[in-house]
C-alpha cells in the first residue's frame, strides 16, 4: 500500500514535469517563431531598401545612359554649334524659304565676250616704227592717255607741209579779204585744212595737230603718238619697241571688263521665244550669275545653224575671261501653278550616305544637317522639299559647316 502511494506520486510528479517541459518548448519555439519572423520582417524591409536603392539607382544609371543616348543622337544628328565671330568669318548667311513659282528655263551653250560698244583697238593708220610704250597690259588708261609713240617718214612730211601751209592761212587770214582775193583766200584755208586731215588719218589727234601747226611740236619731226580713245584696261598689246608696224596692225586692245557680254546660240525653235529683256542664269565654273537678253541676231549662222542672242553680263568682282564657255539658262515663263521652296546650288551638300542635305538654323549658332529632296534645277535655283515654309535655311556658308561638321565627327562646338 505505501509503495502503491509512493508509485502514484511518482507517476503524477512526471506528468508535471512533462507538461512542463511541453509549455517552455511551446513558449520557445513560440517566442522564436516569432523572433524570426520579426527579424523577417526586418529583412524584409532591407529587401524592400535594397529594391528601392537598386531601382534607384537603375533610374540613376538609366538617365545617365539617357544622357548619353542624347548627346550621341544629337551629334549623329549633326548640330553645329559656331559663335558669333565664326559666323561672321565663315560668311555663313540664313534665309526663311518661301514658296517661290519657278519659271521654265532654255539651256545653251554660249561664250564670254567683250563688250564691243566699250572696247576699241589701237592701230597704226601708217607704217611706222614703235619707239617708246607709254602702257602695257593690265593697265587701266583713261580717253586721251599717250599709249605708244611711233615715227614715220610720210608723217614727217606731212607735219611739214601743215607747218608751211600753217603760216601761210595765217599770213592771208592776218590781210584779210580786202587786201587779198577771193580766191587766194580760199585756197590757203583749204589748203591748212587738207594738210591738217592728213595728219589726222595718219593718227593723230586734234591736240598734236594743232601743236604742230603752231609750231610748239615737241619731238623730233615725225614722230607722233596713239591715244587711248576710250577708257578701260589694256587687254592686248603685243608689239616691241623698235618693231616695224603696217598700216592697219594692231597694237592695242581695251575693254571695259566691267561689262561683258555672253553669246549664247540657240535653235530656231528656241529664239522664237526670245525676247529682249528676258532675265537670264549664267553658269561660270559652277557659279551662277544674273544677267539679260539685250539682242538678238537676225540671221543663222551658216555652220552652226543657229541662232545668237546676245546677254549683258555683270561679272562683279570675280575675273572673267573673253574666250571662255558658260552656260545659259534663260527664262521664259512661270512652270505650272505650283511653287516651291528653292535654294541655291551652294545651300545643299552631301551627307556620308548621299543624300542631299541643307542646313537649318535651329537657334541663333546652332545649326543642323537636315535630309532634303531636291528637284531638277532651274536656272540657279533648285527646289527641294521635306522641311517646312518659313524654315531658316543656310543659303551661303553651308560647305564650311559641312567641313566643320566632317572635321570634328559630329561633335563640333566652336568658340
């Protein structure tokens, strides 16, 4: 019976110490849980910071690469960027396009000319021998200027005859016509008159002339000078001092080179839309200048059956030569009743691809390639379409941005 009660306490003391054991392990293993799960959470919200640095920082890096992509697309995109001074200095010139109607143009061939209404050649009305050269060629003369000084016996002889014939009409005229006839009158003035028209179509102007005639000739008798009978600039003057010159033999050539002519050869067909005043385009060396139909031949030419009309050229500052083929564009009407924008051959240039580009001004320095299409050309003026009206357009200065463009790889700022 006692060990019956001794077994029975045992028994319910173990129990205890079980159920115990049980609730600590269940405290612990709860109280870890949650440990855990609060130090979770923790980690969770260093995940969550973690994420948001990264995106952050993918959002720090992703406009940094934007950054990039920008600039690189703006230099592949060909932005010029030129101060002020480079402007100037570079000549670079920016126009707003407006729709312009582009006349129908005739094309010819033709040549540079002298202006033969301001041009004269010098020549020797007698033989005679050059002694001195007052010009040479280049030289700008003015009317009147000595050009060349020759000598010739038959001038000699007539510059004698005036001197004699001279002093006789002074003598008669000095009488007058009541102490001397009629006739006798009249014979010494003719004859100081021939005597000077000798003189004169052996060359000699009106001042040598009358030097002569009273005897304040300065030189040795026969000797006498060309003038230069219009003003301009020596073109020609092939001749030696001390060369022996016929009568007829050019010496001198001067032209106005302030004002040229083109004669330009059309077809029958072609002419017979001429008209005089008609504006005309003429392409020298691949610049193109103004100029207008002032005549108009009226017969074919025998060879080349066709037809010259004559342009009036304004050469500027540039030299041009007599001699030299152009070509001629004239206009006739306008074509259709479309317009266009238009530019200029020196607006357009090349890209690395080809294609046909202008640049536009996008703010005050800056200036962009942009691809256009261009037109057949008119005369100068080449119409182009795939930018808008009203577009600042470079219109001269466009090749030195394209040098600037190719020089610095697209990444041009120039201060």
């Amino acid at each position: 019976m006692r060990v019956s009660k001794i077994l029975l306490l045992l028994v319910t003391l173990c129990g205890v110490l079980v159920i115990t054991a049980d609730e600590n392990h269940d405290d612990d293993h709860e109280d870890h849980v949650i440990t855990a799960g609060e130090n979770h959470d923790d980690d969770e919200d260093h995940v969550i910071a973690t994420e948001e640095d990264h995106d952050d920082d993918h959002e720090g890096h992703a406009e940094v690469a934007h950054g990039d992509a920008d600039h690189a697309a703006e230099s592949a995109a060909g932005v010029v960027e030129l101060s002020a001074a480079s402007i100037r200095a570079a000549g670079i010139q920016v126009t707003a396009l407006t729709p312009e109607l582009l006349p129908e143009f005739i094309s010819a061939p033709g040549e540079i000319q002298l202006n033969q209404y301001r041009s004269a050649e010098v020549t020797s009305l007698i033989d005679a021998v050059v002694i001195r050269r007052h010009a040479r060629l280049g030289d700008e003369v003015e009317t009147g200027r000595p050009l060349v000084t020759l000598a010739s016996i038959e001038v000699a002889a007539a510059q004698g005859e005036l001197m004699i014939k001279s002093t006789e009409w002074q003598r008669v005229r000095a009488l007058g016509k009541a102490a001397v006839s009629a006739k006798r009158y009249i014979e010494a003035e003719v004859a100081y008159e021939q005597a000077r028209l000798k003189l004169s179509a052996y060359g000699l102007d009106d001042r040598q002339i009358d030097a002569i005639a009273g005897r304040e000739m300065k030189g040795a008798l026969g000797e006498f000078e060309l003038n230069a009978p219009v003003s301009g600039t020596v073109v020609n003057d092939d001749f030696r001092v001390g060369q022996h010159i016929e009568a007829g033999q050019s010496l001198f050539l001067i032209a106005d080179e302030g004002q040229l002519w083109v004669e330009a050869n059309l077809s029958p067909l072609q002419a017979e839309n001429i008209e005089i005043g008609m504006p005309a385009e003429i392409n020298i060396s691949g610049d193109w200048h103004g100029g207008t139909v002032i005549q108009q031949h009226h017969m074919l030419d025998e060879q080349t059956r066709t037809i010259s009309v004559r342009i009036a050229l304004d050469p500027g500052d540039e030299p041009h030569h007599p001699g030299e083929y152009v070509q001629v564009s004239i206009a006739l009407q306008a074509a259709g009743t479309e317009p266009a924008l238009v530019v200029s051959e020196s607006a357009l240039m090349q890209d690395g691809e080809g294609n046909w580009t202008v640049f536009i001004e996008l703010e005050p320095g800056h200036f962009k390639q942009t691809r256009v299409f261009r037109g057949a050309a008119h005369g100068g003026k080449i119409p182009i379409s795939g930018i808008a009206e009203g577009t600042q357009v470079v219109t001269e200065g466009a090749f030195y941005l394209a040098a600037e463009l190719a020089k610095s790889g697209f990444d041009i700022h120039s201060h």
